[in-house]
C-alpha cells in the first residue's frame, strides 16, 4: 500500500477549509445558544406541503421521476416568470438550474477564471466566495462595502479598470452575507454599466432578495443588463429549504450549450424528483404563504435583535439594521478581536461568527456576525445578554 499523499493539483491543494464551519461544530452543544448560522427558521419550514408535492410526484410520474432527466421545463418557466418581480425579463431558455448558488459561483468561476487571474469581489463577502477565487487561485483585487449603501462604485470601477482586465467579479445584492446591507437602487444601474464598460462579467449573487420583510423590492443589478454580462444566482435554499440544494443560474441562452457541458463535467444534473416537487410547489401556489409566514417570523426576530443589541450594546457597537434576509453586523471597538473573543463566548453559552472569517486580510476582526432567523425570540434576548457580558469583560481586559 503506498503511505505518501499523492501530489495534489493546484486547486485540491489551495482550497482553504472554511473557518466558518469549524466555528460552528462549537454551537451545536444545545446549551450554547448559536447566533453564528445562517438557515432559516427551521420551525417555518414547509415539512408537510413539500411532503405532499413529493408523494403527488412519484405516484403522479412514477419511475420517470427518479430517472436521470434534462432540466425541468417547467420550474425554469415558473424561475422566469419569478425573475419578472426581480426587474428581470427572461426567457425559460436563459435559465439553467443548478444545485444552489454556491454549485453557480463554481460553475460560472470555472467558466471565466483561469487559474491565477484577477478577480473582484468585496473586502468583506461570504466565505463561500472567497473559496471559489482562492480555489482558482485567483488574484484577488476587493472593493470595500458602505455598510448603508452597499459596494462603493467608484472602487469598484477602479478594481475593473485596472490591467490586466480581471476576469470575473462577483456581489451580493440584497441583505449581504455578512453585512445585512443591500445595494442602494440607485447604484445598480451604474454596476451593469461598468460590467459592460469594462466587458467584466459580474455575478451577482442575490439568494436573499425573497426574504424582504420590511420595505419595497428592489430591481436587481441584472435589470439594467443591456450587454447580458451579469450572471444573475438565485436559490430555494433560502426561500424554501437549503436540503433542497436547488438554484439558478440566469445566462443568456447562446452560453447555455457551455454552461451544461461545464456543469456535466461535475455532477451530469440536478436532481429529478426535486426539481419535479418544488415544480409542483411553486405551480400549486404554495410558496407565497410559505414566504409571508417565514418572513414574518423573520422579521419579529430581527426586530427582536435589534431591540436587545440597543438594550445592551448601545455604548459600545454599531450594527446593521436589515429589512431582510438574515443576518445583523457589528462592528465593536477596534482594539477588540472577536476570533479571540470566541472561545469565552462559548464558555458563556453564546456563539457568532467572528467577523475576520469574511475578509481576505483578516481585517474586520473586532466585528461580528449575528443571525436573527433561526433563534427563538426569547433566546434571542438571552443570546445578546450574554454576549453584551463577554464583550464588557474583553473590553475591561
Ligand atoms: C451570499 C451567499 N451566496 C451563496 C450561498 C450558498 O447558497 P446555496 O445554499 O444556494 O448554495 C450563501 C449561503 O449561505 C450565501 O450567503
């Protein structure tokens, strides 16, 4: 048997375990009371109506439904259609489904990035992102995010026109991860602009915009693609349920032949029988009560936070107030480092996300990332008590 490791390629060997998930093996003590995720309600979830789509399924389709099959006509009509109240017209042609927005960023990161090449994405992002520039080994170029209007434009136009041309960049648009910010409408226009100037294409990462709970939608960046160079990521994984692993890419429809080889390359397809049931969800007209009753419970609980952060925190932090998704942002004073705040906070039951996880260069290490969405109210209250206890002891240190 040989004992040595067989030479690893350049991305099996660059690929950066998330820190993130490490962080969370710690929460799942049922004594600790985890801040640190990012799912949905779980109590929300649409156990019995997804049941019944699935059971109406395979007695209704039989063994076709778990058969290999082409991607399902119908669910990329019904995401067309969905992509209207995003500001987007497509067609069913333009959408290719995908096992969620992390397999779009893969797929679409392996469709324009060479190993090596420049990239723009934002100084703080979601780890999920920087794991597919740094799994191609990319030459990261980042643009900072206000934390009120999103991604600064002007930087981001700097990092586009910089040579050599980068040759992707990637943003997420609506209740950022982690920031909770959205970007401001009137700078999405100017992005799509700036894509097409620069003939970079933008991915646009967006698997929160259907869990607004406050305020009006938005149009996405793609809206004002006139020069089809967004790249538009949705998901069910936020809006319905993660175990799903269902999303969506939006391309235009002479890329498709590409992106399918591409995709095939990993995993041939996604799943038959889920792509038939959430079809068969979505078609019954069941996700709107499933979006405004999770919404709701959402928005109570982020109203939840943001009252209890003001009862403890006031003197000392500064946070984000979304009106949607699923996370909140604060920023603690500069001398504090939250990575190694960690492991008291566990010790007192408590647990986040430090915030130095979401930046290439560690920087944002005296913030954290709260998730509101799936922690009851009360725990929510007794959660931010504990941390405010923690945060006083690091800062008398
Ligand atoms: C901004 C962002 N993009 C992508 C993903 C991955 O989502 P999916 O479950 O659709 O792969 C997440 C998940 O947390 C996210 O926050």
């Amino acid at each position: 048997m040989p004992t040595d490791t067989p030479r690893l390629s350049r991305e099996g060997y660059n690929l950066q375990r998330s820190v993130m998930r490490d962080l969370l093996r710690f929460a799942v003590d049922p004594n600790v009371i985890s801040l640190a995720g990012g799912l949905p309600a779980s109590e929300c979830l649409p156990l019995d109506g997804l049941k019944e789509c699935l059971d109406t399924v395979l007695s209704r389709d039989g063994p076709r439904a778990l058969q290999y099959s082409p991607q399902h006509m119908g669910l990329r009509s019904w995401i067309a259609d969905y992509m209207g109240s995003r500001g987007v017209s497509c067609t069913p042609e333009e959408i290719f489904i995908t096992n969620g927005n992390q397999h779009g960023l893969a797929i679409l990161s392996r469709l324009f990035l060479d190993p090596g090449e420049p990239a723009v994405i934002e100084e703080v992002t979601f780890t999920g992102i920087h794991q597919v520039t740094g799994g191609r080994d990319a030459e990261v170029r980042t643009v900072p995010t206000d934390l009120d209007s999103g991604v600064l434009v002007e930087s981001f136009e700097e990092a586009l026109k910089a040579s050599p041309t980068p040759r992707l960049s990637v943003l997420i648009t609506d209740f950022h991860n982690p920031l909770g910010v959205s970007i401001a409408e009137e700078k999405r226009a100017k992005l799509a602009g700036l894509a097409a100037k620069y003939g970079v294409p933008l991915i646009e990462d967006d698997p929160y915009a259907p869990l607004r709970f406050r305020g009006k939608a938005i149009p996405a960046i793609k809206a004002h693609d006139e020069a089809g160079i967004v790249f538009y990521l949705g998901s069910f994984s936020k809006m319905l349920a993660p175990a799903l692993r269902l999303g969506w890419i939006v391309a235009p429809a002479d890329l498709m032949p590409r992106i399918t080889t591409l995709r095939e390359s990993f995993d041939l397809e996604s799943s038959t029988l889920y792509q038939r049931a959430v079809a068969e969800f979505v078609s019954r007209g069941m996700l709107e009560p499933h979006l405004e009753k999770i919404t709701a419970a959402h928005g109570e609980r982020c109203a939840t936070m943001l009252r209890a952060l003001d009862e403890h925190l006031s003197e000392v932090a500064r946070w984000s107030k979304p009106d949607g998704g699923v996370f909140v942002w604060v920023s603690l004073p500069e001398r504090l480092d939250t990575t190694e705040m960690f492991h008291q906070a566990i010790e007192r039951q408590v647990a986040y996300i430090p915030g130095g996880v979401f930046s290439v260069d560690g920087s944002t290490k005296n913030a954290l990332r709260l998730n509101f969405s799936n922690v009851k109210p009360e725990a929510i209250e007794e959660g931010v008590a504990r941390l405010a206890d923690v945060i006083r002891t690091a800062l008398q240190a």
